[in-house]
C-alpha cells in the first residue's frame, strides 16, 4: 500500500516522441508499449496508477520506489527498445528513417523520445487526482474520443470502474491507501 504524501510521493511523467512525431498512432504500437510499460513495472517493481498512450506523447503516473530518472530509464527505455525492434522488425524504414540521430557511446542509432521529458514529484492526493482526470481526458482534448472512457489505450475506464475483459494495461489503483475523508 502507498499512501501519497511527501513522505511517499507518486510520479507524474510525459514522454514525448522525438520532435512530436505521431509514433504511437496505431494500435499495435500502443499494444508494444502497455506491454513495455508492463514489462517495466516487473522489471523495476513499479506501480502504475494511470495512463494515456497519445499519437505523440505518453503520460503515466508511478510510485516513487525508485527515483525519475531511473524509473524514466526502466519506462522509456524499454518501451524505446521495443518500439524501435518492431519498426525494424517490419520494415518501417520511413519512421526508421524520422527517428535516426547521431550513433550514441552505447552504439544506438535511433530515438524514440525526446531527452528531456516532463517529470515531477506528486505529494498529495488533490494534485494526484488532477493529474489523474487531467490524464484520463486527455484524447477527449485532444478530439480522439468523445468520452474519456472510449479510448481504449488509457486508464480511464479502470478509474470509472468500467473496465473491458482485457485491459490493455493495468493499474494499481487498489494499492494507494486513501486518507479518511
């Protein structure tokens, strides 16, 4: 159990694709990052407590067991590596071709997210909650979706207690202990 607080803050993260490219457009790509972010969450024993996957940018909100950046590592570093190895996988030499920057020290040829991402420390359960609906209506901002709810690669449903049979990514919700009202 979490309980928000300064003590135990969460993480709200935004992972933007390099130079906004709409990367996470189709749903197979948002299908490799749920399971990366998955993925990551066993691998680094994260809770994840909401999400939006966007054409351009992800928003996530995690716990604080380990610090930003490498939460941001274990996240954004397997989602990248995934998402780069299908698009090689399949071909995809034009998106290849968008995402090609300069052969870094650790011999990578590509970049799926900018390198400076919107990371900040939450403590308590009113900013937490903001971030939570800010994140959930998202695509209805963004006009993917007329209700929050519909768009299928978000943690709106599971919020709403609506969830689908398999949801593309769950979340930890039943762990954050909630100050008595």
């Amino acid at each position: 159990m979490i309980k928000i607080s300064r003590d135990t803050p969460c993480y709200y993260l935004t992972s933007v694709a390099k130079e906004r490219l709409p990367v996470f457009q189709t749903s197979k790509i948002k299908q490799i990052v749920c399971k990366s972010l998955d993925e990551a969450r066993n691998s680094a024993n994260l809770l994840l407590f909401a999400y939006v996957i966007m054409p351009d940018n992800i928003h996530l909100i995690t716990d604080s067991s380990k610090n930003i950046s490498e939460t941001l590592r274990y996240t954004n570093g397997i989602t990248a590596k995934r998402v780069i190895d299908y698009l090689k996988e399949n071909n995809f030499t034009s998106s290849l071709l968008k995402l090609r920057q300069e052969t870094k020290s650790r011999n990578y040829k590509h970049s799926l997210f900018e390198h400076h991402p919107n990371a900040f420390t939450i403590n308590n359960e009113e900013t937490f909650m903001q971030k939570v609906n800010y994140i959930n209506q998202n695509p209805v901002r963004a006009r993917l979706v007329e209700n929050a709810e519909d768009y299928e690669f978000s943690s709106a449903r599971i919020w709403r207690k609506k969830t689908l049979d398999v949801e593309p990514l769950k979340m930890d919700i039943e762990k954050i202990q909630w100050r008595e009202a």
